[in-house]
C-alpha cells in the first residue's frame, strides 16, 4: 500500500523521461463541471498552452464532461508527468476562479505507460471518439473539446 499523499506509481519507471503516457484525471467526484462550456473552454486552454510552452508533446485530448483524457509525451527531463498534470489542474482551478466559476479534482491521475510495441496512433483514435462512445456528438470532429494534435512518432 502506498504511504498517505503518495501515488501508486511503477517502480522503476522515469517519470520525467521522453515515453509516451496516456493520463487521465477526473473531477472530484465526478461532477460534469466541463458540460459548462466556459469551464471547458478553460481546460483546452490550458492543455494546448503547456503545449505551446512546450512542455510535452501532445498526441490528443478529450476534455469529457467528467474527466480528461491527455495522450503526452515529455519534453524535458526536468518535468515529471505528476508535475504536468498538477500543473493543468491548478491552472484549470486558478482561471475558473478568476470568472467566478469553481472546479475542484479528485486526487492524483491515472496513467498507462505506452511500450514500445504498442502504436499511440490507436490509443489518439481511443481518446479522440470518446465523445462519440458517450454519445455527445456523433463523429470526433462534431466535439470541441478534443483532438489529435501533434505526432511525434
């Protein structure tokens, strides 16, 4: 069992190196905050600019009305995954609050290390028709709040 404040992470694993990871992190529990589409629009806000800062590569996102789903790849070593994904959160919560608006996310993030015999291209195509299998659009391209972005590969 890992310690209280500690994440189960693998052991083993850099978390700060250039792999590519599949996040996901939820809204606290599970409220649709991103149905509201100012609190959305914030979100993609947020994730494209840690990508135009250059923070990770970004392979797609899905911004769904309870959780996000980002496919990255780090640029840098001096920036852990748990960094990046802290980062978006607060960054989400701090705009939020300057429009009078209030978000709040469960703890931590899930995540799944992408091996090198496991195409990215596949895990895009996942995240990118989430919003069709939850039934909110009926093609990806009908649904603001994702896409495929960059590919790296």
């Amino acid at each position: 069992m890992a310690p209280y404040g500690t994440a189960y992470r693998l052991l083993g694993i850099d978390y700060t190196s250039q792999r590519t990871f599949f996040a996901t992190f939820c809204v606290s529990n599970r409220q649709r905050s991103f149905a509201d589409a100012r609190l959305a629009d914030i979100a993609k806000e947020v994730i494209l600019g840690y990508r135009r800062r250059e923070w990770y590569w970004l392979l797609a996102y899905s911004i769904m009305p309870d959780h996000i789903h980002m496919l990255v790849r780090l640029r840098e070593r001096r920036r852990s995954l748990s960094r990046v994904i802290a980062t978006i959160k607060a960054q989400i919560i701090r705009r939020a609050r300057t429009l009078g608006l209030s978000i709040a996310f469960q703890w931590g993030y899930h995540d799944w290390i992408l091996r090198s015999d496991q195409d990215p291209r596949a895990f895009a195509k996942y995240i990118a028709a989430n919003p069709v299998r939850a039934k909110l659009v009926l093609t990806p391209a009908d649904y603001p709040y994702c896409g495929i972005v960059d590919i790296w590969y």
